[in-house]
C-alpha cells in the first residue's frame, strides 16, 4: 500500500480545529481509496514563537522538506501583534514559501451550488456556477524587488521595483498552460503592458510559450479591465495567470464573489511536486476554541493536495463531491440560512467522511 508522509503545521486560533477535520477526512479517504497517511507535526507561527521563540524553527523547514506534501491551518492573532516585523507569525508564512521554493499560488474561486445566495453578485451575473483558477506568481515581481528609502529635495520619497526574467515568467507560465490543458483550454494572461515594460516582457514571453500550446486558446487583458470583468461577467474567466502583486489582489476580489471565505481553498507549489495547501482564511481568533469554524476550505485544500502533489484525482474528487452534496443539507454558522442544519466544526467533518466515497 503506498503510504504519503504529511507534515501538518495546525498554527493558531482556529487553525488547529479546521486541520483536525481535514485530518479526519484525509484518513477517512485513505481508507476507501487504498493508500496510508504518515503525519508530523511541525510549528509554525504564533505557537513557534511561544515554544521556540522564532515563527519558523528549523525543523519546521526540515521536516516540511522532507514530505510529500504540507497541510497548514493558519497563523497570527493578537497574541503576537507586538511582535517585530520580522518575528511576527506571518513572516513564519512568508518565510516558508520562500524556504520551500513555492512560485506558484493557485487559488481556485468557486461558488458551490447551494451557497449561490451568499455572493453578493447578482444570481443572474453569476449563471450556474462559477469556477475560476487564479495563477499567481508568488516568489519574484514586486514583493521581492530592489526597494528602498532616500530624500529627494529634502522630501521624503521611497521606490520598490517590479523585476522579472523570462525564466521566472516562463515556469509560471508552464503551470498554467497546464492547468488549462486541464481544464477547458482557455487562459487569461494579466498585465498592464500598456504601461510597464516588465509587463510588456511577461506578454511576450506568455505569447512564445503558447506555441508549446496550440491547443490553448490565450487572451490578455490589462489588470484594470480585469478587475472590473471580474464583478461585470465572472463566467468568461477559466484559468488567470498573473504577476505576484496583481494575483495578490485579483484572488482577493475573486474569492469574496463566492461569498463565503471558509470555502476556499489554496496550494503554493515548487518545481518538485512537493506543495503547501492552505485555506485562504485567517486564524479566526474571534472565533477560536467555540468550535464552530467552517472547516470545509481546510479539507478542500486536502482534496488540492491529493489531485496536485499526490496525483490522486479520483480521490480528490471523492472529497469536493461529498462537500458538494453535504452543502445542501449542513451547515457551520457562518454559512447557515434557514432550513439546513446548524452544525459544529466536529459535526461538519463527520458528515463529509459519511459521504466520501458513497
Ligand atoms: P480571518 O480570515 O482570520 O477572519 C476574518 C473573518 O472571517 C472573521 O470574522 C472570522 O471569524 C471569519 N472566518 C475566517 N475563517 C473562518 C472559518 N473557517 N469559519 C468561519 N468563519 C471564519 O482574517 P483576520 O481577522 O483579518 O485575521 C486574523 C488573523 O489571521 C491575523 O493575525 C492575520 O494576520 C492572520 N491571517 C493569517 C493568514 C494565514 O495564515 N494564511 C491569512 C490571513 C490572515
């Protein structure tokens, strides 16, 4: 029986609670699909900090490195908002994509079904569904560029630089093309090549890389006009590859269409298969301990790893089609309407492994 070793970094607040249940599930799908599970445990973020001083303790990189794939809660909270810049939980995060080389953010945007009421679009605007793939560039672009202070005139001024070589550009781009060979075989390149002359290079060398792939039907569109496609005609979108800074905040504006941030998911991927799966939500800490956190995002990032890092899709599917059907019947508070049953953290976990493979 194949057996994946998964390093489990459950954070703060609520993230130990969401990571229980997605744990529950993995086993659960293990168990039907014929294939084992070995975890660690590893810290990182806030409880790092309490127990080792530091959000990100060598181990932790360690042992991530050494797995198959990578489960993480979410980190932060009050706690450590005193901390410096450098040591606060979230530089643990940063700290660890870094570590582990993970250039490629995808964050699917997706309406369920029986939740279409929580976008706050317009039924109509929305259709039957709606199913996006941002593609975003995480570890170069302007979040790692040249940047710095100086005084011009004695008027305080400050740069950051958006740099990017056609090696960086091309291994996003690669990842996806594939992801729409995937999928329906239409991509959206996004840019603002009208201005910048890094986005004049990424335009150029995406429209080279779609030689290697005739069968994808690529557009590009400026990041403005994106921006304003994405509340006027969410449905035309399929797969979206962009820089790190506009990913950033496109994958922001796509996820609150579906309405409901304890749905969403996450993966950030390296060149090997190895990958770091994450719901897109904070530690919650509002709601820490009550145990009445939606843990569905967690335990659909578990479905993402299985499809991207274990190249188990059938598995995969198992677990988003048991979300699907339990939606209409069960729901956690946050996504609660009249009719359905209100349920616990607990509760939500075990009613998709009674649905997993039925
Ligand atoms: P948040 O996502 O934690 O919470 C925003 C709101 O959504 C809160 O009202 C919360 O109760 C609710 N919410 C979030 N996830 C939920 C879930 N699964 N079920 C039900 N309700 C849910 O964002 P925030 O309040 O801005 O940040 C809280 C802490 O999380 C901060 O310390 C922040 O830095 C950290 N944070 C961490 C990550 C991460 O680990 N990747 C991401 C974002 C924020």
């Amino acid at each position: 029986m194949k057996t994946y070793r998964i390093t489990l970094l459950r954070g703060d607040g609520i993230g130990p609670e969401i990571v229980r249940e997605a744990v529950k599930v993995l086993d659960t799908t293990a168990a039907a699909f014929g294939f084992s599970v070995e975890y660690t445990e590893a810290l990182l973020g806030g409880c790092a900090i309490d127990a080792t001083g530091v959000p990100l303790p060598e181990e932790t990189i360690a042992s991530c490195k050494a797995s198959d794939s990578v489960l993480l809660g979410a980190v932060g909270g009050p706690k450590w908002d005193t901390q410096p810049g450098n040591n606060r939980p979230e530089a643990g995060l940063l700290g660890i994509r870094g570590a582990l080389g993970l250039f490629a953010n995808l964050r699917p945007a997706v309406i369920f079904e029986p939740l279409r009421s929580a976008s706050p679009l317009k039924e109509e605007i929305i259709g039957d569904a709606m199913d996006i793939m941002i593609v975003r560039e995480l570890t170069g672009g302007i979040y790692f560029g040249k940047r710095g202070s100086l005084e011009e005139n004695g008027v305080a001024a400050a740069f950051d630089t958006e740099q990017y070589s056609v090696t960086e550009i091309e291994r996003i781009g690669r990842v996806a093309f594939e992801m729409a060979m995937k999928r329906s075989k239409r991509l959206t390149s996004v840019d603002k090549a009208n201005v910048l002359e890094s986005s004049r290079l990424w335009r150029k060398t995406m429209i080279a890389l779609s030689e290697e792939y005739p069968e994808v039907e690529l557009n590009h569109l400026y990041v403005d006009n994106c921006a304003m496609q994405l509340v006027r005609d969410p449905k035309q979108f399929d797969v979206i590859v962009t820089s790190n800074i506009f990913g950033d905040i496109l994958s922001d504006e796509a996820s609150m269409i579906s309405g409901s941030i304890g749905m969403l998911a996450s993966a950030s991927l390296n060149s090997t298969k190895l990958g770091l799966y994450e719901p897109i939500h904070g530690s919650a800490p509002d709601i820490a301990g009550k145990g009445i956190a939606n843990p569905l995002a967690t335990i659909l990032s578990v479905a993402m790893m299985l499809r991207y890092s274990l190249d188990e899709p059938k598995a995969a599917e198992a677990i988003e089609t048991a979300v699907a059907q339990v939606l209409q019947t069960t729901r956690t508070p946050d996504i609660w309407t009249e009719g359905t049953r209100k349920v616990t953290t607990e509760e939500m976990g075990d009613a998709v492994c009674a649905l997993i493979g039925k």
